[in-house]
C-alpha cells in the first residue's frame, strides 16, 4: 500500500571532452505517481533516460534535483533504510542481475534476512520456498539448491521477481523486464508480474521501448524523448490517439502484420536526429526531428492537456488544448483517423 | 600448495565464510567446483611436481642431517656416503638442498600471500569505492610500478645491514615491491564486476558495502586471485634466488639462492662439481613449471571463451532430444520467381563431445528478388543456417549432408560447398554478402568509412580506378540514406543506426545477387529500423536482389518478406507465404510465435492482465500456455 511520488527529477551527467565541461541532462523534469495496483509505463528509445530514472528510483543514483517521496498505508513519508523495503527493483538482464557464484535460495534469503521478513534458518528456507512456488518455480526445494547457470533466462527473472518481493517490496519498478528474453516466454513474465500485481497490490513502473506490451499490461504510459516526458496519459489512449508527434513516429514504426505494404511509405518523421542538440538549453528536445516544427518550439512547451488525463509537451497543443479533448473522446477508438484530425486541429491552433 | 584457491584469500575467507550459513552449506561442493579448474594433463603434471617439491621441502629436512656439518670429504661426487655428493667443505648437498627448498617455498608462500593481499586490498577497495579513494590507491599502485623492482629490491636489502636482514626481512621487501601489477588487474576486473547488475540488485536490496564486496564481488574474483597468488610465489622464489645469488640476501638462512651463491664462491663450476649447482637450480626450475602450469589451468577458468563451449554443449542437449513433425519443404505455392539459391536437405552438426544437429534436413528456395524470412527463438539454428549458408561455418561445425546451389545471373549453377580457398572468397562478397547483428560494430575505429569501403572494391575489383572507386563508394552510401559527406567520418562519429547502414552499404558495393542479414536491427531502436526496413525494401525493388532476413520479430517478417521460414530446433517447421503464415497458421509453434507477440492496435482481449485473465493466469489460458513453455524450457 505504498505510493510513490516522483516530482520534477532532474539528472545531469558532466561530459568532459578535453578541457570543456557540458552537461547532460539524462532526466529533465521527470513528475509521475505510482499508486497501488497499477501500472505506470515508462516508453521510449535506447538513451531516453527511462532507466536513469529507474535507478534513481532505486537510489543507485542520486537526482540532481527534484525528490522521490514514497508515502507508507498511513500516509506518513518512508525514510532512510525502509525506503528499500518498499521500493524494489527487476533489472533487465536475468543473466547477469543474479551472482554466478551463489545458490537461488541465498539470492532470496539474504533480502528475507536484511529486512527482518524471517527469522531462523527453518523459517527462513521456508519463506523463500514459498517465494519461488509463488513465481510459478517448482518444485521450490529443487530450485533454491540451483545455481543461474543451471535456469533458463525466463527461469532466472522469475527469481529476481522474487528476490525484488521478498523483502515485501509495495513498489516494484520493472527495468525492461522481458526485452533479453525468448519471445515466447515474455508474455509467461509479464502476466507473473501482472498476477503478482494483483495479488499484493503492487504499485509497478514497467520500464520498456515495445508499445504493444507497454498498452496492454499497464494502466498509463509515459512517454519519454532525450530525458524529457514528452506525452503522458491512458494506455489505450497514448498509443491508439497519440498526440505528440514523437508518439506518432513511434507508433507508426512499430512493426505490424496488417499494414503489409505500407513500408514504402514515407515516415512522419525523421528516423534519425539529424544532428546533436545542446545537451541542456530551452526548447523542444523533438523539434529537429519534426515535421511540424514551428519557430515556437525553440521555447520549451508545457504539458498541454489532449484529453482526460492526457497530456502532450507540445506547442500544437497549446491553445487547441481544451477544445479538442472533447473530440478526443469521440475519437478515442478510431487510432489513426483521430490522429490525423488532431494533427489538422494542431496546425490550424 | 594443491589447492589455491583457499590460500589465496586467507585475510578475507573466515569474514566471508560464516554468514553463508544454509544457504551454501547444501551444496558446498557446486561453487567451489565451478571456481576449480578442470582436470588437465597440464594441471596434473603441475600439481604432481609442485607437491613433490612441496614435500619435499616440508618433511625433506627430518630425515636429512645437519647440512652445515663440516667434513673432510671435500667436492665428493654423488654416491655412497653422499647421495648428491658434497660441497668445498664437506657439506652434504642432499641435506642442503632439502633445507633450502624449505626456506626458499617458505619466503615464495609468505611473498605470495603478503602480495597478494596487498594487491587485493589495493585493488578491490578501489575499484569498488571509486572517487578519491580510487584515485589514490591507482596512484600508490602506479607509482610502484614505475619504480624499477630489482634495483629497490637491491638497495633495501642493502642498506639493511647484513645482521638484521632476516628471511622476514626480504619477504617483506618482495611483497612491497611484487603486488602492483596484480592491484591494477583486480582493480580492472572489480571496476567490471561493480556495474553488473547483481552488484546493483545487491545494493538495492539493502546489503551493506562490505558484505557486497566480500560475498558478492569477492568469489567471482577468486580465480583471478588464486592466479596471481600462484605467479606471486613464483616471482618471489626467483627474486629471492637472484638476491641470494648476489649475496644480498637473507642472512643466516638457506634458501636455494644461497645455495647457488655458495657454489659460485666455492667455484663449483670451475671444479666440475655439477652436484653442487644443478639440484637448486632444477628444483627451482621445476617448482616454477609446476606453477606455470597450474597457473594455464587456472587461466583456463578465467578465459571466458572455454566457458560458453560448456554452456554451448548443454544447450545441445535441447537441440538433439527434439521431436517434431518434418518441414514442409515445398513452398506453399509455386514460386513464380526464377530461383537464385537452393538449399536442399542441409544438415549441420556441431562435433563437440556431445554432437549436437544445429540443422536438421532444411530445404528451402530462394528466388530471385524474394524477401524470404527466417523466423525462430535463440538457439533454433538460423544463425548456423546462415553461417553454413555463406560458409562461413567453422569448426566444430560441419556441413553433414546436403547441398547449397546458387543460380547465377547468366544460368551458371555453383555448388557453394564444392568453392575452395581464392573461388569462396571471391564469391562470398561478389555474389552473395552478408550483415549480422553487431555488424556496426565490426567497422574498424581508426579507419574512415571511406577506407573501408573502398579496400572492398581493392580487393574484389582490382582494375578499378581510384577515381571509380570513390565515386561508387559515394553511389552505395547515398543507396542506403547515408550523405556522401560522412565518406570522411570515422565510425565513432556516426550512430548506430549509420553504422548499419554503412555496413548494409559495404554489402551491396559489389552488386550481390543474395544478401544474408541476420538479426540487421535488432540492436536498433524501432524508428531507426523502419527507416533502414525501408531502405532494404526500396532497394530490393531497385536492384532486385535477394534477401535471407533472420530474426526472432515475427511480425517485422510477417509484414516485410514474401515467405517465411519457421524454424525449431534445427527444423523448418513451416514455410509458406507470409499472408498466409498470418492469417492460417498450421504448426502450433508457429501459433504460439504469433500469440508472443500482442498486436499493438488491436483488441486487449487475449491480453488483458486484469479481471478474467487472472483466475487462468498460470493455467490455461493463452498466458498460461507461455508460463508452461517457459518452465519446460530448459537452457
């Protein structure tokens, strides 16, 4: 029962090339809620920034500004080394988030034993045994005794969902969770957690660039562009009536068997940025890339609402806002058809 | 001396060991044995004579008697009263040698374990800490290198006066002078280590920095401690017998440097007493091979390489237990295209100690201009497919059976597994290329792009002119979305997507009939795959070649080739149309590799994680199809 307030996160690496200091924003203003029993998506390409705010969330970061606040069932703030039985974590690679050199059972026990879930050997084998019939690995006896070589990948990400609820975590935060997997065991991982979820009203941050898992095991979706959220709302609402023209192109390239043929086709935007842009500095971070860049973008747009809840850090947005919420609702379901009405709403606001 | 690995670590081991509790104590044989090397002629033979000469020096001096009782019995050779004969003044060099073995294994133990210590200390502590702490032990470590070890070694020993210069003494100065380079390794290895993702899962969950270096970091470097504790001990022997030999070394011991010190002030060689001077220096020879060698062994733990081969051969085990109903070799309809390439009946196997059949009797037929897919999980053996497609297969792969035709623009047929030497090579890029996976990352950092692409055509057109040469570099870059002006950059300076497109570029300079792509985008994030997808499609219509696309993203195949090719476990297990593979799918794998993947615009239903989902979670239902696949799938 553990919420997690996220508020204007900001992360900046320090570049040094030669003499010269430039800064790297990795996360730029980053605000999100995780309340129990959903799932908060968090989209975007290879060097968005999405796991730099995973691991701050974490805290194997420090922000550089900004604050991760996680709020107990009593409402009061979780401090100092609680914070870590609450919030807990799932790392992308199954292959190397466990110690090659230790047995299953450790990997659960000493999580069990650092915060005080267990006491006594009996009764901590017995919690851990537990652990593992509940993501689905048994017979548990034979698998604490195992080492991770001895799994398969999606073996091994069972454990470390595990090991990321043993010490009773509320919030789980999802690093890519499934992306080194087999395609065909994904979905078993994805709908553990989901079930998981369930069960103990977890509040999770399921961190991915696939729109298709991103809309159908989470709540909302958070889009994230060069360290900047860039559109915000419902997951069936952010992928099928995208708003922000990044969110288009990146729906528009994710691969699909019903639009044989359309490959040809030209692209909503450019594939790539067609050069760096300053690393900090005002303005849209997408205006290079867009094919409805304005003299505007050069000033950074706000989070303009699009509809219930949903939001697009875009100038197109910026006054047509209230009126075309309406019509987002009729057009909800229509995917494309609205998408194409709202960009011709844009352009005229 | 057996075992190592335990030596190595002996300040660190008892705070390691205890909070293990149950949770190692099951099976405590399972991690100690994955650290110990395999058995080995080589680790056998080291064994045997570093124990031999352990022995040796250990018990050696018992049974010998006083090896500094004098007699007359001067510069005798080896036989009755002397087994190895004895010294100018009478000495016994049995009773010697037994002596200073013992003295000189007991300063190489001491060194090795005082260096290694050091150097651990130094090293893993920094590594793991970073900041200032890093930076300072880096520049204890570095300036201790610098400083020439022998030279220091000399004058320490030397300005200590000769009295005081017990063998503690020098053991000390060899550990001080021994343990940097070994620091600067650790420190490497722990800077890798501290940014796996167990290091971090460890610290999330809460465990305090010196549990997470002792029982996380620790045991996985223990090889690499052992290692270098074995080379430690080497290093001192040698250096203490150098020391000796000068006669800057310890004082009122016997070591076999002072053994040899005395033979050559005793002139044993001018005297032909061999006896004197060959035993020490065969023991230490010795004793340094039999570390050398269990050094190999150990290294053999270490090299990554020997690892994946054991893995490699367990994953063999799924491939060969596979049954399954056989391909459908003929395409589902008539290929209205001319064929360009035709693999019939292809069997691979890998001749490891366990064979494993990586492909299974795969036919297939390419034609001319067709995007054909090659669909399947890891480990299906499309990539060996691919790799035996082009020959590019090396031992302990084999083509068993089989034939591979390629159809050539002027109605030639060559048989690519018959091509040998200069005829293979010259066909692989000129007719048929390839792009793999990491390819952008196979360009070379410190040539540019043009160099690159034009030592191609040097090599495969060699009457082309430099002026051609650049001007058709410039045509394939602009081909595949690249501006010519990047000719000049060097592959640092592009992104990654670039360099696949530069790498997709060097595979179409030579006008290929059929290019292999294996897994070309799946290190590429979706807007940059789409935009190098269409290139490659656009392409194909341009200049009508072939394409064998190899990857795991069934609906990427599904909405870009003509036909597609499932694969499992070394078999094709349906081939046919794409449109067709879509909409009716016969095998149920093929099934099951289009549920995996939920349609990104379609309904949620076979999907939704909430409601009724959740009561078939595990079970039945779809997800539970997956969640059984995944426990049965061992790898």
């Amino acid at each position: 029962m553990t919420t997690l307030e996220v508020r204007d996160l900001v992360k900046d690496y320090t570049l040094r090339s030669g003499l010269r200091r430039s800064t790297l924003r990795a996360a730029d203003r980053v605000s999100f809620t995780l309340v129990p029993g959903r799932t908060v998506a968090l989209v975007g390409e290879s060097g968005s920034g999405k796991s730099t705010v995973a691991r701050m969330i974490a805290r194997l970061e420090k922000p550089s500004s900004g604050s991760i606040t996680a709020l107990g069932p009593d409402g009061r703030r979780v401090s100092g080394r609680a914070y870590r039985h609450h919030v807990q974590m799932v790392f992308q690679d199954p292959f190397a988030s466990l110690n090659p050199f230790h047995t299953i059972e450790h990997h659960l026990i000493r999580p069990l034993r650092l915060h005080g879930r267990a006491a006594g050997r009996a009764q901590t084998r017995r919690l851990a045994g537990e652990l593992l019939e509940r993501v689905n690995l048994t017979p548990a006896a034979d698998f604490a005794r195992r080492r991770p070589h001895e799994l398969s990948g999606g073996q091994r990400q069972r454990v470390a969902i595990a090991r990321a609820l043993a010490p009773g975590a509320q919030v789980v935060i999802a690093d890519e969770p499934v992306s080194m997997l087999d395609v065909s065991i994904r979905l078993g991982v994805l709908n553990l957690l989901a079930r998981l979820q369930r069960e103990e009203n977890l509040a999770v941050l399921y961190i991915t660039h696939d729109l298709a898992t991103a809309r159908h095991f989470s709540d909302d979706i958070l889009v994230m562009y060069r360290g900047r959220v860039v559109e915000s709302g419902p997951a069936d609402e952010v992928i099928l009536s995208p708003r922000h023209p990044y969110t288009r192109l990146l729906a528009s390239a994710a691969p699909d068997p019903e639009a044989r043929g359309r490959s040809l086709e030209p692209m909503p935007a450019a594939a790539e940025p067609a050069g760096p842009l300053p690393p900090t500095g005002p303005g849209c971070r997408f205006r290079d890339r867009c094919p409805s860049a304005m003299p505007v973008c050069s000033r950074t747009p706000a989070d303009h609402p699009v509809g219930p809840d949903h939001y697009a850090a875009c100038w197109l947005h910026a006054e047509s806002g209230r009126e075309t919420s309406g019509a987002v609702a009729k057009a909800g379901p229509g995917g494309k058809a609205g998408a194409e009405d709202n960009s011709g709403a844009g352009r005229a606001g | 001396m057996t075992n190592p690995v335990p030596l190595s670590t002996p300040a660190e081991e008892p705070a390691a060991a205890p909070p293990e509790g149950s949770g190692t104590r099951a099976r405590p044989h399972g991690a100690w044995r994955a650290l110990l090397p395999s058995r080995s002629p080589k680790l056998i033979t080291g064994l045997i004579l570093v124990t031999a000469i352990g022995l040796l020096g250990l018990f050696g001096p018992m049974f010998a008697g006083d090896p500094d009782a004098i007699s007359d019995a001067s510069f005798q050779p080896p036989g009755e009263g002397a087994l190895l004969g004895t010294t100018q003044t009478g000495q016994d060099v049995l009773a010697q040698l037994l002596h200073a073995t013992r003295g000189s294994l007991q300063i190489g133990l001491l060194v090795g374990v005082m260096a290694t210590v050091l150097s651990a200390l130094f090293g893993i502590l920094g590594g793991y800490f970073g900041g200032v702490v890093d930076e300072s032990f880096s520049l204890l470590s570095n300036v201790m290198l610098v400083i020439p070890g022998l030279p220091l070694v000399i004058v320490i020993a030397g300005f200590v006066p000769a009295a005081d210069r017990g063998w503690w003494t020098i053991a000390v100065v060899l550990a001080i002078t021994g343990w940097a380079a070994a620091s600067r390794v650790l420190r490497a290895q722990t800077l890798s280590l501290r940014s796996r993702d167990y290091v971090a899962a460890a610290r999330v969950a809460g465990e305090k920095p010196w549990r997470i270096v002792s029982v996380e970091i620790l045991p996985n470097l223990l090889p690499l401690l052992a290692s270098q504790f074995v080379f430690a001990v080497i290093a001192a022997i040698l250096a203490e017998a150098g020391l000796s030999f000068l006669g800057l070394g310890a004082s009122n011991s016997e070591t076999l440097g002072t053994m040899l010190y005395y033979a050559q002030n005793g002139f044993a060689l001018q005297r032909e007493a061999w006896w004197w001077f060959v035993p020490p220096g065969l023991v230490i020879a010795l004793f340094g091979c039999g570390l050398a060698l269990i050094n190999f062994a150990i290294d053999e733990i270490i090299n990554p390489k020997l690892r994946n081969t054991r893995a490699g051969l367990a994953e063999g085990g799924v491939a060969a237990g596979a049954a399954g109903a056989p391909g459908e070799p003929a395409p589902g309809e008539p290929a209205e295209r001319p064929a360009v390439l035709t693999i019939s009946g292809l069997n691979v196997v890998y001749r490891t100690a366990r064979p494993v059949h990586a492909v299974k009797d795969v036919s297939l037929t390419l034609g001319r201009g067709e995007i054909l897919g090659l669909a399947g999980e890891s480990g299906c053996g499309k990539t060996t497919l691919a790799y035996a497609v082009s020959r590019l297969h090396t031992p302990p792969a084999e083509i068993s059976s089989g034939s591979v035709t390629f159809h050539d623009r002027d109605g030639r047929d060559i048989d690519l597994l018959a091509l040998e030497g200069e005829e293979l090579r010259g066909f692989r890029w000129a007719k048929l290329s390839l792009v793999f996976q990491g390819a952008m990352n196979s360009l070379n950092p410190v040539i540019s792009i043009r160099e690159q692409l034009a030592d191609v055509l040097t090599t495969h057109r060699p009457g082309m002119s430099a002026e051609q040469r650049r001007a058709r570099c410039a045509e394939v870059l602009r081909l595949v979305g690249v501006d010519p002006v990047r000719l000049d950059s060097f592959p640092h300076e592009l992104s990654g997507g670039m360099r696949q497109r530069v790498m997709i570029a060097m595979a179409m300079l030579l006008d290929p009939q059929v290019m292999v792509m294996d897994e070309p985008t799946t290190a590429l994030d979706v807007v940059v795959q789409r935009g190098i997808l269409r290139e490659i499609l656009r392409l194909r219509g341009e200049l009508g070649f072939a394409v064998v696309f190899i990857t795991h993203d069934l609906p990427l195949l599904l909405e870009l080739s003509d036909r597609i090719a499932v694969m499992k476990d070394g078999e094709v297990v349906e081939y046919g149309p794409a449109e067709r593979l879509y909409r009716a799918p016969e095998h149920p794998y093929t099934r099951m590799l289009l549920d995996s993947f939920p349609s990104l615009t379609g309904a949620r239903g076979a999907f939704l994680r909430d409601g009724a989902a959740a009561r078939h979670d595990g079970r039945t239902a779809l997800p539970g199809q997956h969640t059984h696949l995944s426990e049965g799938a061992p790898r």
